[in-house]
C-alpha cells in the first residue's frame, strides 16, 4: 500500500504506526499461529512468527527456522541487519543486540497475546534450536554457534514453471542477457534507469533482461529496444543458466540462485541503510563472486554502466562463480533440513 511504501523509507517512523496499524497485525498473526502450532507436534518458525515468545505454553517441538541469521549472536560476523555500519569486528557479538531492542518495541502485544492464553506475562527466552538454509561454501557456520544450530545448505527449488516462450526465444536469439531486478520491494532512486539501461545495451553490446517485480516501474519505454526483453516475473532456476551476470537488489534468494547457476552479479541493495542485502553483497565480493555492493539509492548512470562494464568482463568473477556452482552440486540443503529436524529430540 501507499501508507506501506512510505513506512519502508523509513523503518524509524514505524513506532507512531504501532497501536494502530502493526499491534493490531501482530496480534492476529501470533493468534493465528499459536492456533495452528496447538495442532501439531513439531513446529518450525520464522523469527517474525514469534512462536517463541509462546512456546513454553506448548507440549510440541519448536524449531527456529531462518535464512538471514539475525538473532544468535556470534563474533565471527556481525549482524547481518547492520553491516553497513562499519562498527569494528570486536563489537561483533553486541551488533546482535539491535535485534533484541527491535523485539522489545513490541514487548505489549506480546504480553497481551500471552495473557489472552493463560500465560505469565513475564517471559524468558528459550533456547530453541535453529537450522538455517545456507551454505557453509558462501557463509561459514560460526563455530561459537550452540551445537543445535545448524547449517543446513540452501533451501532450493525446482520450479515447475517453464520460460514464456517470447522470453524463451529472446534468450536463444543472441548472446547470453544481462539480468536486472530490483526484487519485490518498492524503492526510490534519483537514477533514471530506462535511460542507463538503454546506454548499457549500446556501449557494452550487451542484451538485458530486465524483471519488474514490484520494484521497478517506467519501463514501457524499454519495450522498444529489440535489445532488452521487461517481463513481470520469471523462475530463477530456469533463466538462471541461459545468462550472463546478474545485477539484483541482494536478497539471498536471488544470492543463492546466481550462486547455484554460476553467475556473478553485482548488488543493488534496496533495503539500506538496515536490512540484510547489503550484507549478502559484501560477503559476494569478499569471496570473489561478485562486485562490492552499490545501494540503489546511491547508484547513478555512470556508476551503474561503469559497474556492469566490470561484471561483464571480470574473468576471475567467472571463475570463482562456476567453482561455488560445483560445490553446491554436492549440497542437498533441503534433504539435510529433513535430517535434521528428524534428529532433533
């Protein structure tokens, strides 16, 4: 919504929406879970379900289910939330804090919520264990992780979708496509896209495929240039392998599929200055596998085609990305979860 677009420009204005528009949610997504997780035995969960906030009122098996590890401290990175802060290494493990004091601003929910159900309102976080759908070839596992963390490998999926076929046929008439995305969250720049994409199609002699998602906007000016090819939406493990590189918003899903097809990319974070992608994109570029990350917001004409220039002719970037791409091969992150969850007691 409109009212939601102007919250995500700035998450700290989100407190004078909290009793009337995010407490009201809050409540009826912690009622709706608690009542699904009353009917099961095992339960795993996303941070933001809160499940653990009840969990001590349940006779079942809750398991913290994430992708971005943004709540177990560690001092081996820091959290990934706030990496642009530059904050030195040492001060790792209190980076993680922020998450706690995120939590506490909706500390009266939750001691309603648990009220409603005949809980204590006064709650000790639990120690729950946790897997999460990474790869240690990308993000090492910290080793000051409790031994019920697990890293599992990414999550992956095989879509049952196929290319439309007009997109198909543009991948097959020419050179393997540059791809753009900006992912599924709104965002502003003062970048005039239509006109860098247009640039970059004639000095790089490169094809683009650019997907909207719900990110990008103005693009009916593109859909005369028999260089570039604007579809709503596509599935990443099928258009994956047919490009080039990849230039993306940095969310570790589209991280994680440049990584399984062997792509570099360079991210755009969208979510900056709080937010994960940013992190994602450094940890890309310190490995070797893409360039150092440019947020959106901060991105020009000629940073952007200066930037994809180097994407696109980077040799080593290509090598490291189809030496990952191997790895991964060997990775069942999905089977490896199923274990783990059967294992845990």
């Amino acid at each position: 919504s409109e009212e939601g677009k102007k919250m995500m420009s700035n998450p700290f204005s989100a407190r004078k929406h909290l009793n009337r528009l995010i407490y009201p949610m809050m409540r009826d997504a912690m009622f709706k879970f608690h009542l699904l997780s009353k009917e099961n035995e095992v339960v795993l969960f996303h941070v933001k379900a809160m499940a653990d906030y009840y969990a001590d009122g349940l006779n079942c098996k809750f398991i913290r289910t994430n992708v971005v590890p943004a709540i177990e401290p560690t001092r081996e990175f820091i959290n990934p939330i706030v990496s642009f802060s530059g904050l030195p290494s040492f001060m790792n493990r209190l980076s993680y804090k922020l998450s706690d004091l995120g939590m506490k601003m909706m500390s009266k929910p939750i001691k309603q919520f648990r009220q409603s159900i005949g809980l204590n309102e006064k709650h000790t976080k639990l120690n729950l264990p946790s897997i999460y759908g990474l790869s240690n070839y990308f993000l090492s596992r910290p080793k000051d992780y409790p031994a019920d963390s697990y890293y599992t490998g990414f999550w992956f999926e095989n879509s049952k979708v196929e290319l439309e076929k007009e997109l198909a046929g543009f991948i097959s008439n020419g050179e393997p496509p540059l791809l753009l995305t900006f992912g599924s969250m709104p965002s502003k720049s003062k970048l005039n896209l239509p006109k860098a994409l247009q640039r970059i199609t004639k000095e790089l002699n490169t094809r683009l495929v650019v997907i909207k998602g719900w990110g990008l906007e103005n693009t009916e000016e593109l859909q005369n240039n028999p260089a570039i090819k604007v579809v709503e939406s596509a599935p990443y493990d099928k258009l994956m392998p047919h490009i080039k590189a990849a230039v993306h918003h940095g969310g570790i899903g589209t991280v994680a599929e440049c990584l399984r097809a062997g792509k570099p990319f360079l991210t755009c974070p969208v979510l900056y200055p709080l937010g994960d992608q940013h992190f994602w994109g450094t940890v890309a570029y310190k490995k070797g596998l893409g360039l150092r990350p440019i947020p959106l917001k901060k991105l020009d004409e000629d940073k952007l085609v200066a930037a994809v220039r180097e994407l696109l002719n980077n040799k080593q970037l290509y090598a490291n990305s189809q030496k990952i791409m191997e790895q991964l091969k060997g990775e069942d992150g999905v089977a490896n979860a199923i274990n783990v969850i059967e294992s845990i007691k």
